[in-house]
C-alpha cells in the first residue's frame, strides 16, 4: 500500500481567500476514481484470472479462495470486473464472458493479453496484496475507534486535507441531502450526523426543517478538530449545532434522525452493523435514518447507466485501497439487508443528490430488536 503524500506535496501553498469560496471539485473526485479500472484489468492479467476460471460457474466464495482474496476484496473486486464485462454471474454463480475469453486468455489468436499487459508497474503488486489482505508493515488505516490506534486522521496536515477535500464534497450535496430528508422528517426536532466531518449537512438540514432544535455532529476529536475550523472561518451561527466528540462504535445520541453519510463505506459489514445497532437502540419508534451512500449499481442497461456503474465499482476498490481493506461501496440490497438485521426497514424510493451520492431512508421497524 503505498503511502498517502503529505499534505505540501498535494497543495503546495494555499490561497486564504480561496478558503471560504464554494468549490465544485465533483468532477475531479469522480475522474481520480476511474484509475482503479485499469489498474484491476492489469491484476486480472496478472493473476492470469481468465485462463484460471477458463470455463468454470463458480460462487465468489470461491473465487476468494481461488486467489487468496478476503471477503471484503472480493466482493469489491468481482462487483468492479462484472462492471468491467469480464466476468458475468447468474444466480450467485460467475463466469468469465466470453469477450474476456477471447481477449484476455492466453495463447489465443484473438488475445491482446501481450499488448494490455505492457506498462504493467508495481502498482498491481500493490493492488493484488491488498485484496489478499496483506497490507505493509508501515500502513496505518485512515480511520479507527478510539481503541483501534494510529490512523492517517491523527497525522494533522494529512487529516486537514482529506477533511477539507470531504467537507467540499458535503458542501455540494448538502441541500439535496437535506431536501431528501426532510420529505419524510419534517417533524423532527433532533438531528444526529453521524461521522459528520463538517458542519454542511447539518446546517442545510437546520435549514431545511425549521422544527428542528437542534443537530448534532458526532465524530472523533481528529475529525472535528476540522469540524471547529470551518464553523471559524465561516463565522457560522452555531446555536441549534452541538459538537459531540465520541467513537461511533461506542454508542450514539438519542435523535429523531440520524444522518450516516460517505460512512457505511468505510467498514465491512460488521461494523456498519454495529454502528446501526447502536442507533436501532437510541432511535423512537417513528424515528428516521439516512444512509447517504456511493451506491454500487448491479444492472445498467444504457451507457450512461454502464459509466455510472464503473465509476461507483472503481469508488469501491479506491474505498478498499485507502481504508486497508475494510471499505467499499455497497448495493442498495447490501444496504437493506445490512439495515434490515439492525431492525430497520426501508421507506420510499431513493433519492440521488449530488457527486454520485444517493440517499436511503429508513425507519425502525415495530418488533424489539435486542
Ligand atoms: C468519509 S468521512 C464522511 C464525512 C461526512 N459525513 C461526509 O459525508 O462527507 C467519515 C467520517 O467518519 C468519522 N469517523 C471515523 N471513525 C469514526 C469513529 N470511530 N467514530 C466517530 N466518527 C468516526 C471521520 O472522522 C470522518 O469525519
């Protein structure tokens, strides 16, 4: 895994005025994704995936194994080479297409395997020992509990970059989000942005449904020491905000909403799970969740649906890539059924926003959960 540049590498000197000026850098973001494409079609060639699969219906289960992969890889990277038309799966079982057959394999006329593997750098290295869960000895995660150790967010000019990079993310989607909420939340008085990382979609939901008392921003000391910097610098009224530093995996605020944005990927099932349990617990009865979400799409039917499809599978192998193997995006039946298990059930259709974001929205269902 090679190590994140520091933040004067990134942004050599920084405009004070450019500070405070909206930014729609969406664009950029989505482009930075679409290397993990070529870099997966290079382990595929490496690993000789083809001709290894050659003509079997296997599960993924089995594929994982196959090539050492863990679960979390191997979901990721089997749903980015279905987007990339090199495998196909029916019914839970995958094969390779058979375009992929003729291209990719080996000693095949039709095979362009020599030429699509030039250029092939240690990169793939990298990729191949990530999704076999071999991370160097000398990577720290981006992100932790409170009892989990060094991460990327405690390296403060890292953190500060990566914080504001988000926050100029959320400050894009932060009014669709909060319009989507607020077609079913209107009543609410308490809003809890779960692992907000900045003041944005708070703000535009304190906007948005002016019942609300107030909202809470509940993340680490690292993430809303960034938190603080922009509600400074912007000179935001913070009355109806509360500023609550905790490990989400700890517990949670009692709230009528809970917002849980560009977080559920950051972790593998599990831990979403518990993140979610913590909320089923603290939630009334007619309370509402927001999951708002890259989401992984697993049919696309135009071309525009095909590209939007690549780009949230390559999101998922950058989200597994820079969390060490505990991130990726999630299908919306992912979603369910994860949500479904801490006792939730989803209400309405979803609701795109911005910057290849969608909201889910959820509600408790009636029986206890323990
Ligand atoms: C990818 S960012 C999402 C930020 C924001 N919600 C958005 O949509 O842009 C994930 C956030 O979760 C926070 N976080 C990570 N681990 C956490 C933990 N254990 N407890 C609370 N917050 C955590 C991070 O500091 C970060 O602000």
């Amino acid at each position: 895994m090679a190590k994140l540049p520091s933040a004067s590498e990134i942004i050599p000197k920084l405009d004070e005025t450019s500070m405070n000026e909206p930014t729609d850098a969406g664009r950029f973001y989505a482009l930075l994704r679409f290397e993990e494409a070529s870099l997966a079609l290079r382990a595929v060639l490496k690993m000789n995936l083809v001709d290894r699969i050659a003509d079997q219906h296997i599960s993924r289960y089995a594929i994982g194994e196959m090539f050492g992969f863990t679960k979390q890889a191997t979901r990721t990277f089997l749903a980015l080479l279905e987007v990339m038309e090199i495998l196909e799966s029916t019914a839970g079982r995958y094969c390779v297409t058979d375009r992929a057959k003729m291209c990719l394999a080996d000693g095949r006329a039709t095979s362009r395997k020599p030429y699509l593997a030039m250029g092939m750098d240690s990169q793939v290295d990298e990729l191949i020992e990530v999704l076999q869960g071999k991370n160097a000895a000398d990577a720290i995660p981006l992100y932790g509990g409170e009892n989990a150790g060094a991460t990327v967010m405690d390296e403060p000019e890292v953190a500060r970059e990566i914080a504001l990079g988000l926050s100029s993310r959320a400050r894009n989607f932060a009014d669709p989000l909060a319009t989507a909420i607020s077609s079913e939340g209107s009543k609410a008085t308490t809003l809890a942005d779960i692992g907000a990382g900045s003041p944005y979609v708070a703000q535009a939901c304190l906007a948005a449904m002016p019942r609300l008392e107030k909202a809470i921003l509940l993340d680490r000391p690292n993430g809303m020491r960034f938190a603080h910097e922009i509600v400074q610098k912007e000179n935001t009224d913070t009355r109806r905000l509360v500023f609550q530093e905790a490990d989400f995996f700890n517990a949670v605020p009692t709230a009528d909403i809970y917002v849980l944005s560009n977080t559920a990927h950051d972790w593998q099932p599990q831990e979403y799970a518990l993140i979610m349990n913590h909320i089923r617990r603290a939630i009334p009865a007619d309370g509402l969740v927001c999951i708002h979400e890259p989401l992984l799409l697993t049919n696309w039917d135009t071309d525009t649906a095909w590209l939007r499809a690549l780009w949230m599978a390559c999101y998922a192998l950058t989200l597994l890539r820079l969390t060490l193997g505990q991130g990726t995006c999630y299908s919306i039946e992912e979603h369910h059924e994860i949500l479904g298990k801490s006792g939730f059930h989803p209400i309405g259709v979803p609701i795109p926003t911005c910057d290849g974001c969608t909201a889910l929205l959820y509600r408790p269902m009636t029986v206890e959960i323990n």
